[in-house]
C-alpha cells in the first residue's frame, strides 16, 4: 500500500462497505476477502499460531548476512533503472469479476513503462500468451517464474548496490500479508527465483515484511507503520529494536522513522508508501486528505505528515516535506468503498515518473502540476487504473525496480 480501506465519512451519501456486503463489494486487498481465502481481521491484532511461528523461524533462518562487500544498500528509486519487474494476475479466486480489468490495468502499466525502460512479466505458463498480447511486444512476458498474483513490490527481491558495479538481492520473507491471503505459496518464492533468473546473489531478511511497507532514501534513512511490521502475523515475539536492527541491517540504513499506523483495517495493515515517499537524503512528499475528511485514513495522513516534519534523517538533519493533494472521494470515478486514491503510489521509471489519475478533475491535474515539480526534468504520465485502486493498490504496488549496478 504499497494503500488502505477507505471507509467513506459518516457523511457521504454512498453506501458504506456495512451496507454493502456483497462479495464483489467487497473485493480487493483492502476488505478482506473470505471467500477467496482471506483472514477477516479486527482492529486488534490475533497472536500468530505455533506454525505461523515456526514458518517465520524457518524463513528467517541464519542468512540475513549480506554476501557482498560491506556496503550494501537499498538504493534511492530516482537511480537509472537496468528494467522494472512486473507480476500478471490470472487468478479468478482471488480478483472474480474484477480480473478482466485487473489484467488491463497490469497492461497500461507494463506498456506505459515500457516506453522508459525494459520491463520483464512474470507469468504463469498458462498465462504467458494472454500476457504478450495485452501488454505488446515491448514488454518481455516469461512463464519461468509462477506468481499468485500482481503485488511484484511486496513479492519481488529488493535489490542492493555496493557502489562498485555489484549488485544483489534481498527477500523479505513475503507470507500472505500475514497469511491473510492465500495462496501464496508461489508469491512466497517470486523475490529468490527472480535472484536466480538474474544469476544474482540471494539472502533473506531477519523479519518478515513486504516492500510497500518500507521507504528508504537511499542514504541510510527508513520510513514505516508499526502497524504493518511490528505485528504478531508477520513478526511473533520480536521486539522493536530488534526488528529495526533487521530492517537496518537489509537496507543498509542507520535510521527508522516510525508512524503508527492502522492495524486490522486492510490486508497490508497501513502500508507507507500509499501516503510518505522519500524524494531524496533528508526530503519527502507526504499524501494529505481534504481539510473535511475525517476518516482514520485521512487521520493517518496528517499524523504521518506531522511525525515526518519533526523528525531527522541519518545524518541529523531536519525533513524537508512537501506535499500532495489527495482526490475528492466525492468526485473520483469508483464508487467502490475499498477503492485507493493515491498519487503518492507513483512509480518513478528512467526519465518518467508514472502515476494514477481518478476522474476528479482539479484533484488530477494538481497533483500532475505537484508530480513535476518534485521531479523536474521527467514526463509525468498519469494513468487510469481504478480496477488496481478498487483491488487495494496502486502502480508503486505493482511495480519493483532493479537498479544498474
């Protein structure tokens, strides 16, 4: 989220999600789907089970050292891009009647993207053609790689830089979102088969999380929710520090600035990167709602804005953060109550930085206009992918890059 359910204020003249409780209404990450094998969850947080437990010991395991040189890290998305890594949707299970335009969603992307840089889908075999159909010969569709479904970010490897030409991967031990969706089985190994198709060395994480989760700056600053990550379904009986010292540790960071979050609300338990983005060492744009909007979403945002404008960044220095205007939910196309309207979810490609458009008008062409000035010298492309938005996510959702080296 990377990215949230967005319950509409007591005002709002659409029917609620309670009043709404159809399963197509309910379709997507951010209502949880039981019916496609999602885990209903409150707003408190179950403990996980001894198996949950033990799968998260085991997918852990002892290989969180790095197998480069010292100096490994995560670097900034604004970095030029060897190609961008993409997943294809063909599960009917989990995206029913939506699936149809989810794929043409998926195809928008991996064909806007395209323009600026190679993209590589992940198919499963039975999916390829369909796939390089939609998407067009400048996309590059592979069936090596078995997916469940398009979330490559918190699925696909993290990639490192040594800042000498070398390159490797990380897995963040993806389970489900804390096993909320399932399958998930072949999503589970996307980030180590994607490492092996490259030829590139793999390690994994010492804590379970997802990609949309974590926001790096590239210079040894994070950004995430506790809510997501400090949490018993992906992180049973870990303290914060030592979670830090993991995130840390695969990053290659000395910093975590920490907001709080919602728990139990969607899939993703309050993803960041729907809201907080690092543009640069010690800058940030934040998402923030209309003064009118009062919904724990919305709350979120200014918490997250307020927290980010007070905090320092590795090297000590005070955040600079600038800002986007969120959409009108009254004027946006969807009427769907677990739709995501977020432009800070863009995706920043080589010379390009790909973004969504929702239908409100002014809400759409600030946020162009906002887009270009935090990124000069790119072409903003902004996209309609509401069956994304309606499903819970965005492009920086579907999207991972791999840095060049």
């Amino acid at each position: 989220m990377e990215e949230g359910f967005r319950p509409h204020t007591t005002d709002d003249p659409r029917p609620t999600a309670e009043a709404r409780p159809t399963v197509e209404a309910r379709l997507g990450r951010r209502g949880f789907l039981t019916a496609a094998g999602l885990a209903v969850a409150g707003t408190a947080l179950a403990g996980a089970t001894a198996g949950q437990t033990r799968a998260a010991t085991r997918a852990r395991g002892t290989a969180a050292a790095p197998r480069l040189a010292a100096g490994l890290r995560v670097p900034l998305d604004t970095v030029p891009h060897t190609r961008t890594w993409m997943a294809w949707p063909d599960s009917s299970t989990i995206w029913r009647g939506k699936l149809g335009g989810a794929q043409s969603n998926i195809a928008l992307v991996a064909r806007t993207i395209a323009k600026y840089e190679p993209v590589t889908m992940c198919a499963n075999p039975a999916g390829v053609a369909k796939a390089r159909s939609m998407c067009g010969p400048a996309v590059t569709v592979i069936g090596d790689i078995p997916v469940d479904d398009c979330w490559m970010r918190d699925t696909g490897p993290v990639f490192r830089t040594d800042g000498l030409g070398g390159l490797d991967t990380i897995g963040l031990n993806f389970n489900g979102w804390g096993n909320h969706q399932n399958p998930h089985g072949n999503d589970a190994l996307v980030a180590q088969r994607v490492a092996a198709y490259l030829g590139l060395p793999f390690t994994t994480a010492g804590l379970v999380a997802e990609g949309g989760a974590i926001e790096t700056d590239g210079s040894g600053t994070l950004m995430a929710t506790r809510s997501s990550i400090i949490n018993a379904d992906r992180n049973p009986g870990m303290s914060q520090a030592a979670i830090e010292s993991a995130m840390c540790a695969a990053y290659g960071a000395t910093e975590v600035i920490w907001f709080p979050g919602i728990a139990g609300q969607d899939i993703t338990d309050d993803h960041v990167d729907a809201t907080s983005r690092f543009l640069g060492a010690g800058t940030a744009v934040v998402q923030l709602p209309l003064p009118s909007d009062t919904d724990v979403w919305s709350q979120d945002e200014r918490q997250q804005y307020a927290i980010l404008g007070s905090a320092t960044s590795a090297q000590g220095a005070p955040i600079s953060v600038s800002t986007i205007q969120g959409p009108d939910y009254y004027r946006i196309r969807s009427a769907d109550p677990n739709f995501v309207g977020s432009y800070a979810n863009y995706y920043l490609c080589n010379n390009a930085v790909i973004s969504a458009q929702f239908g409100d008008t002014q809400a759409d062409s600030a946020a162009l206009a906002a887009l270009a000035r935090l990124f000069p010298g790119r072409t903003v492309e902004q996209l309609n992918i509401d069956y994304l938005g309606a499903g819970g996510g965005g492009i920086h959702c579907v999207t991972q890059q791999q840095p060049a080296a």
